[in-house]
C-alpha cells in the first residue's frame, strides 16, 4: 500500500492499494472516558461528523493500535469502541479488510 497525506476536507490520506485509490480519514483519542457512572467499560469516542472518506482509521494513541471501517458502514456522527476492541487481532483483521476491498 502506498499513502500519502493531504490535506483536505474528508480525508486525510490517499492510499494506492492494488491500482485503486482509496481516501482515509484518520480519528485518534488519546485514551478512552467513562461514558457515565453505570456504565463500567471505558470507551473510546470520535466525531465523523461531515466525513465523507471512502474508510476510516480510528487511532488510540495510548494503545498505539488502530481499527479501519469502512465510510459505508458507519451512519453516525458518534462512532465508540469499547477499549478492549483495540487489540492487535482487530487491527490485523481491519486491515486485511481493506485491503481485500480493493
């Protein structure tokens, strides 16, 4: 895969992956918060609102680990993980995803 960033609304990479190009937009926290007192699991949260990238990245900087989606898959402008989803088998998995998409 080759990427380059640039710099425009919705996204934030263009990556060549098997002759196609594909946008990514790239969404990073930095560690996941309580969502309130019931709930016990800490979650990771990121705004998409006016995305329009084909995927997207979803970073946890304190992990150092990330999660791809597909922009079609996503239909608000909240997107949560909880945190144990940021494991290193889930990043494999999005990532084979991507790319046998293209």
């Amino acid at each position: 895969m080759e990427c380059h960033h640039v710099n425009r609304d919705g996204a934030d990479l263009w990556c060549k992956v098997r002759g196609s190009i594909i946008t990514i937009e790239v969404k990073s926290a930095s560690r996941p918060l309580m969502q309130n007192k019931e709930v016990v699991t800490p979650t990771y949260n990121f705004n998409i609102r006016k995305q329009r990238a084909e995927w997207f990245c979803f970073v946890a900087l304190d992990r150092q680990l990330l999660i791809l989606r597909p922009g079609d898959d996503l239909h608000t402008t909240t997107v949560r993980f909880k945190q144990f989803e940021f494991n290193e088998q889930n990043q494999r998995r999005t990532i084979e995803e991507l790319l046998n998409s293209c």
